[in-house]
C-alpha cells in the first residue's frame, strides 16, 4: 500500500478532503508456522492520526505522519481469517510536523499526501525478541546495543562477540572508513536466544578541525566540502513515493554522476530504502526535522530575508502542545535514523518555521546524538547553540557569515527552467530565477560555483545546498524535471567545479 489516496498511481478516483475519515480494510490469515510466536504489525508511515483495530478491537493510535510505528497484535489474532482495519485522517494540524503540504497548494507548498503512504507487513518474533538495535561507530570500533535482549553473540566477517547485557563493543583496528567515494558497509548478524536479526554498520567520524585557522566539518579527520542538494523527495506520480523502489537509487546515482556528494532531505522523512540506498551508494544526508507550527510569510520569510530577523526565539511558537508534539518528533526521528551512517547533519528549525527555544532543542538533540552535527537554526533566527553558522541565500550575492563556527550555505541557487511537455503546470512556474533555454540555465549554474561558491569556499564555506534536485509542481528549480523524464544538468557538466571544491578546503 505505497500510494497515498491524492497521487496518480494510487488509483484512487477522490482524493479526500482535509479532514475527512478514511477507512482501510482487508483480511488475512496467519500462517501455521507462526503458531506460538507474537505478531508484530507495522506501519512505515500514515498520514497523519491513524486508528489500527484487529477484528474489531482497537490495537494502537498514532498521530505522527512522517514515523514509523508497531502494533503487537498477538491477543487480538485467532486461527482463520483476521480483519485489519485502520482509520485515517489527515487535518494539516499545525500542531504536528506537516510539512510542504498545504491546503491550497501553488508555489512553495505542496498537495498533501493522506493515508496509508508506506508499507505495512506482518512480521512473528519469539516471545523474547530483539526489538530495536542501537549502533554507534567511530574510525575504528563499533557499539551494537540490542534493547529486549540481554545475552548472545554478533558474528562479522566470521568472528563471534559476546554480546552482554545487550551490549557488544567490537575492535576494528583496519578497517575502512565510509566515504561517498567508498562507502563500505560491515554487515553482522545478532543471535539472542530464539531471535537472530541481520543488520550492518560503517565506520565514520564527524568533527569540527581548524585548517590554516579556518573551522572544518570534516568527514574521518579530513576536510571535506558538502556538495549538496536540497531534496523534497515528491513525485510526479506517487506523490511522497517512487513508482518503483528503484526510484530511490536512481536519484541518487544521477546527482552522484554530476559531482553532488550530499541531499539535504527536506520537510520529509523517507522510507527506510532512501536511506539504505544512500549508505550502499555513497550519498551523505542532512535530514531536517519535519516543520510544524503556523508559518507567516511576513514573519518567517519576508522580513528575514530583509534582514530583519535579530530576535530571540523563546516566545515563538508558543503553543505547548505544538511544542510538545515536535519533540517528540524530533527525538523519535533520531530513534528512527540514527544507525544509518549516511546522515552526518541533522537540521532542527527551517527558517523560524515553528521554531522554539533553539538553544534548548539543540542541547536535547545533542544528547541524543553527541557524534552527529546539528543545524539549529537553517537559514536565520540564529541563536547561540549550534555546530554550524547556516544561511540561506537567494536574492543577494553569496557571502559568509562571522566564521566563528564552521560555515554552510545550507540554500541557494533556486535557477528555473520550465522543460516544454514536462511541467506540472504550464501557465505557472516558481523560481528565484528564471531561464527559456536550457544552455542559459547551465551557462548561470557555471558562474554561480565558480563566480560565488568557490571563493567562498576557499575562504571558509563547508557546505552548500543547491535548491534543488527535482521540480516539485509549480516549482521548476530542479536539475530534473519533476516526471524524472529530463535531466536538465547533463553528466559532467560541473564535475570539475566538485573537484575544485573539495580542493578548496583541503
């Protein structure tokens, strides 16, 4: 059940009203090799309050729309045939991370995606199983933590370790550390008790080094310049989800192939399979948390964008339960992600959108993750905590902040051109800056690196996202076209401005 009820693909004839119930039902029957084993239910995402009964008795309630979650459904399932039912709905709640979905979409802001919009699949388990694992790495070691378990052993590369206390440390003194360019991956497997579970890890660190006086974010101890693109993962046909699962891979591959070493994914949280893709392929993440709260256009874009953005932030989104709800969000986010090595940032607030008590956030962020860095405050409303000194810039000649922490240019760019017979709306397109051919386009994107992003980047810029990888509706600013038929950026193109970049910070 991967296509909300809104997109093409889903089959789905009306799409649902804001708000309006939605009802999801269908039978199944359990095999007899699961007889004496708990049945866990699970669900990749629903937007956004979901409602799970098992014949007829309700089994969980969820109301975050981008999280994963799980029923255990062992009393509620008998021999024969079972009836699943799950209720939806989806308000837009300005109370919930939400997103680029809107109410009205146009510009910006998005069509919304309801329902069921990952996937859901029964799994048996015994009744003492592993139930969430927990890996941390460095350049050299890796923690395996297996929560619901206490002893067993991790077996990688044919070597067995004590796994105790649901805990294994394991010394990997010549091993090889992940990069975009060799993104290996140590693959192990856990036995505890009747449960075994397969899983992977790789070896990286992330730090912060001064080079020739100039703050670094550095990738295994060295330099590197995060040559990135802001990625708001739609679809022309599924909406929040590729038509296949290789659409996931292919993205990837084709941003690998013109320099780009990193998306930022914005306003969204994929499946799994996004993320597994990019630590196989080499694709560094920062993942933002998802948006909630009232945006202002006056407020949180405007005035900013003036200038006038010098404020403090605790009496910003001062609505408790919105606030609430976002860290939930944010923490189960992390608990969600964290043991993909491919996310190296994590971006907390984006553009004061429901932005709240930033330096407060950035120290519970922290402490949940101490080994990744974190963006507080993406674009402006800058506090005092943060890893990063992150500006978005559009309408002005790039530039770099105080430099007294590590510089990204976490948006830029935003060029636009609409491909004849590959827009989503032909009467209307968005862009900071628009083109008619595409050699005017390319012509642009050639001055912008090398006129603007280079220098900086030999001065003391660490990072910078491009807005953005694909067309999204009215937007027409990607390198592709929003059907993914067009690569408007050929092969090649700028793959010496990537080499000269990572030169710069070297």
């Amino acid at each position: 059940m991967p296509f909300c009820p809104e997109s093409l693909l889903s089959g789905v004839t009306r799409a649902p009203e804001i708000g309006e119930r939605m009802n999801y039902q269908r039978s199944f029957c359990l095999p007899e090799t699961w007889r004496g084993r708990r049945i866990l239910l699970h669900f990749g995402a629903v937007s956004r309050e979901a409602v799970v009964r098992i014949n007829g008795t309700e089994v969980i309630r969820h109301d975050q729309a981008y999280l994963s979650f799980t029923a255990d459904i062992t009393d509620c399932v008998r021999d024969g045939e079972n009836r699943l039912e799950v209720n939806v709905m989806n308000d837009l709640s300005p109370k919930f991370p939400r997103g680029k979905q809107s109410r009205k979409r146009g510009g910006m802001w998005y069509t919304p995606c309801s329902g069921i919009w990952q996937t859901v699949w029964l799994e048996p388990v015994p009744e003492v199983y592993i139930r969430r694992l927990r890996i941390r790495t460095g350049s050299d070691w890796a923690e395996i933590t297996a929560e619901g378990v206490r002893d067993g052993t991790v077996t990688l590369e044919g070597k067995a370790y004590p796994l105790t206390d649901g805990r294994a440390v394991i010394p990997i003194p010549d091993g090889r550390c992940w990069t975009p360019e060799d993104p290996v991956l140590y693959r192990f497997c856990i036995r505890a008790g009747e449960d075994e579970a397969e899983s992977y890890f790789a070896l990286r660190s992330l730090s912060v080094e001064t080079v020739r006086g100039i703050p670094r974010l550095c990738l295994n101890g060295k330099p590197l310049f995060f040559n990135a693109l802001l990625d708001q993962g739609y679809w022309s046909d599924g909406l929040y989800t590729p038509a296949s699962p290789e659409g996931f891979a292919e993205d990837i591959l084709a941003m690998k192939q013109r320099g780009f070493n990193t998306l930022r994914k914005h306003g969204k949280i994929e499946p799994e399979l996004f993320y597994y893709d990019c630590d196989r392929l080499g694709m560094i993440v920062f993942q933002d948390m998802v948006s909630s709260g009232e945006y202002r256009f006056l407020r949180d874009t405007a005035l900013p964008t003036a200038h006038f953005s010098r404020r403090g932030d605790r009496r910003l989104t001062p609505d408790p339960e919105t606030r609430k709800n976002f860290r939930i969000a944010m923490t189960e986010t992390v608990r969600q992600l964290e043991n993909h090595p491919c996310i190296c940032l994590w971006t907390i607030f984006n553009e004061g959108w429901g932005q709240f008590c930033a330096d407060e956030c950035y120290r519970e962020l922290k402490a949940l993750d101490p080994d990744r860095f974190v963006d507080s405050t993406s674009g402006w409303f800058h506090q005092k905590e943060s890893d990063v000194d992150s500006l978005h810039l559009y309408f002005e000649k790039l530039h770099l902040g105080k430099q007294a922490r590590p510089q990204l240019l976490s948006e830029f760019g935003g060029y636009a051109w609409s491909v004849p017979g590959h827009s989503f709306n032909p009467e209307k397109t968005y862009g900071y800056r628009k083109y008619e051919k595409q050699e005017d386009l390319l012509r642009a994107l050639r001055d912008l690196y090398e006129g603007e992003i280079l220098p900086l980047a030999r001065k003391g810029l660490c990072g910078a996202v491009y807005t953005q990888l694909s067309d999204v509706e009215d937007e027409t600013n990607g390198l592709v076209s929003f059907d993914r038929a067009v690569q408007k950026l050929p092969p090649g193109t700028l793959r010496d401005i990537a080499d000269a970049l990572q030169q710069a910070v070297q």
